[in-house]
C-alpha cells in the first residue's frame, strides 16, 4: 500500500487531481507520463504531478496553467492510501 498527497479539485466545471510527488518524478517525462495514466485511471478524472520541493508542474496543460496561480499551500491537500 502505497501513501500518497492528493488534492482533488473542482474548478469551472472541471474535476481533477493533483498529487505531489518527488521532484525526480517529473524530471523524468516516462516516469511522470506512467504515474499520470495509472492515478488519472484510479481517481477517474485528470491528474497533474506537483514536485514537492520545487513545485514544478505536469500533466495537462490547461490545468497546468491554471495551477500557476495557486500555492500549494491553497490547495485541498489529504492523504490517501491506495492498494
């Protein structure tokens, strides 16, 4: 069982997920393009990566964007165990 970061969001119509993850995570596109599929089929919905140290983005790119403007310290943080 793995212990993740996850802050689901409803903007403008839209529901998705953003998770935090260790910075190496999204320097990799393979490793980041693997965690975005496998969350993005578990939650049902987007999912964008959030470096943890560095607050780097990725995933789709207008929720990307629209995460520029937001801290993370203002987002809905919760931790989730998933199997």
């Amino acid at each position: 069982m793995a212990q993740w970061q996850i802050a689901l969001i409803r903007e403008q119509g839209v529901n998705f997920a953003v998770a935090a993850v260790q910075d190496h995570v999204i320097s990799n596109r393979h490793e980041a393009d693997k965690v975005v599929s496998a969350l993005s089929l578990r939650f049902g919905q987007p999912v964008v990566l959030l470096g943890a140290s560095r607050h780097e983005t990725y995933g789709r790119r207008d929720i990307v964007s629209f995460l520029q403007n937001i801290h993370p310290s203002q987002m809905p943080w919760r931790r989730i165990d998933l199997h």
